[in-house]
C-alpha cells in the first residue's frame, strides 16, 4: 500500500479514552486528518481475556484499514500491552504505534527517585508490561503497581469530579503513594479525562504522566522520519465511528472536549 501525507491517521480505543490521544494529536499535528474508532458496544476491554482482547484489536484494525491510514495508533494501553503483534500484522506494513512504550520512556525521563507508579486496567497491570518496558530502558528504576477498574466506567459516564470517583480514586492510590513515588504513569487512555482528581490526590510533588502526550510526540516523530507530516494547512475534525450508541458518545465528547462536534458513524462490529 502506498502512504501518502494526505491519508489520514487511524486511532482507535475501547471507548471515549482514546479521545485523549486523539485531542494531544490535534494540538501537536493540527492538520493531520484523524479517523478514529471507539469500540464501544464492547467496552471495557481492560476485564475481558487475552484472547477476547486479541480477536478485537484484530476486528478493530481491520476497520481503520478500510480507511487506508498512514499510521495507526493504539490508543488503548490494554491492547498495547496485549495485542500490538496482532495490530502490526493486521496492519500490513502500516506504521503502528502504541501508547505504553512512550508513556513508560516519558516517565523514566521524569522520574528523580527511581520509583514509578503505575495505573491501568486489570489486564494491562496482570501483563507486567509496564515494570517490563520501564526497566528495559533502566533496569535500576523500581515499578509499582496498581488496577483501577473503576475508572474506565466513571470516565465513560463523565463522572470527572463526583466525590465517589474521588473516594474510589483515594482507596486505588493510597498504597502507591505509601511507596515514596515521584511519578505516576496513568497507563489507560481514560484515566486522564480523571486526571484533575487524580492530581488533586496524589498532590504537586508527583508528576503525572500522560501516555497520549507522550504517543502524540512519537507520532510526530514518526511521520517526519517518513516524511509524511501533513503539511497543506488545512484542518478538519477527526471523522468519528463507534460501534454502539453514536448519539451517547457525541454528548460525551462535546463534554470532554468542550465543544460542539459533527455527528458520529455508527459502524457495527
Ligand atoms: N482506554 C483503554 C486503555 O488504555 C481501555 C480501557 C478499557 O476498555 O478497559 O487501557
């Protein structure tokens, strides 16, 4: 297949979470022209099984490449974590790249004292790919940490700052923070649609890392490698399609982005 700049980048996710690496992309690369597919009649993928997981990264790669993409992003620390293989096959010689390397590589560039906190999914925690990429890069820093499987829900229903999400995010972290970190990885896409209350929690001293910042910055560095970076000026909203309930999903983006957005597609699995 032949890339071309003008194609436009695939990025997909669960659900809503990967609107955080599809707004770091806006901000970083405004003109690149963004397809982006949440999966959420199936969402959270966080609880379901290696093999579930696999088969759907599969299902949701084919999607994207109906739309010829010039890169695809995993924006979905859990099939990062799970399923890259799966995607980079799918994806036939299409660039692909992953949240968790880059999140993992940011916070080992923040952290002072060597001690890193990490969230995410229970699937994405019980693969210990987090402690392994971090200490690929250096085998000295010591990694804890910890599932949240009640965030992912509480971002989808824009639970940003209800005091339950804050009591529920207060018993999730308080044994992390008794283990002296200086840096938290959130590694699931949702968690930073969380983050102010996550910051507020874990307070000034720890430095929060998001893994969508980070992969927004590789993406750059990728598609300039290949000179691919669109350059024509022009921007356009990314053309949205989820597999379930388009109209929940519009309310929840206006809400998390702040402004209104064209319709989204329905686009069944
Ligand atoms: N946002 C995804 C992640 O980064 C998946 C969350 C889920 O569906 O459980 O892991």
């Amino acid at each position: 297949m032949t890339l071309s700049a003008s194609s436009p980048v695939g990025i997909f996710d669960s659900g809503i979470g990967g609107l955080t690496v599809v707004k770091a992309i806006q901000s970083l690369l405004p003109f690149e022209r963004i397809i982006y597919f949440g999966d959420t009649a199936r969402v959270p993928y966080g609880s379901k099984s290696q093999v579930t997981i696999r088969k759907y990264a599969l299902e949701d790669t084919g999607i994207l490449m109906k739309y010829q993409p010039k890169m695809i992003i995993v924006a979905c620390n859990t099939v990062s974590a799970l399923a890259l293989d799966v995607v980079e096959q799918a994806g036939r010689g299409v660039p692909v790249l992953g949240v968790l390397e880059a999140g993992a590589e940011l916070a080992v560039e923040h952290s002072r004292n060597g001690r890193i906190g990490v969230i995410g999914t229970r699937a994405t925690m019980a693969s210990n790919a987090y402690p392994f990429a971090i200490n690929a890069i250096n085998p000295e820093v010591e990694v804890f940490t910890s599932a949240c499987p009640l965030f992912v829900p509480l971002a989808e229903e824009g639970y940003t700052a209800h005091p339950a999400a804050s009591m529920i995010a207060r018993e999730y972290l308080e044994k992390l923070l008794e283990q002296g970190i200086d840096t938290l990885v959130l590694g699931c896409t949702h968690y930073p649609i969380l983050k102010t209350m996550i910051g507020e929690i874990v307070g000034p001293e720890i430095t929060i890392i998001d893994s969508a910042e980070a992969v927004a910055l590789k993406a750059r560095e990728l598609l300039a490698e290949n000179s691919l970076l669109n350059v024509s000026g022009v921007s356009a909203f990314p053309h949205l399609l989820v597999s379930d309930l388009p109209q929940k999903f519009k309310a929840l983006c206006e809400l998390f982005l702040g402004q209104e957005i064209p319709d989204v597609e329905l686009m069944e699995v």
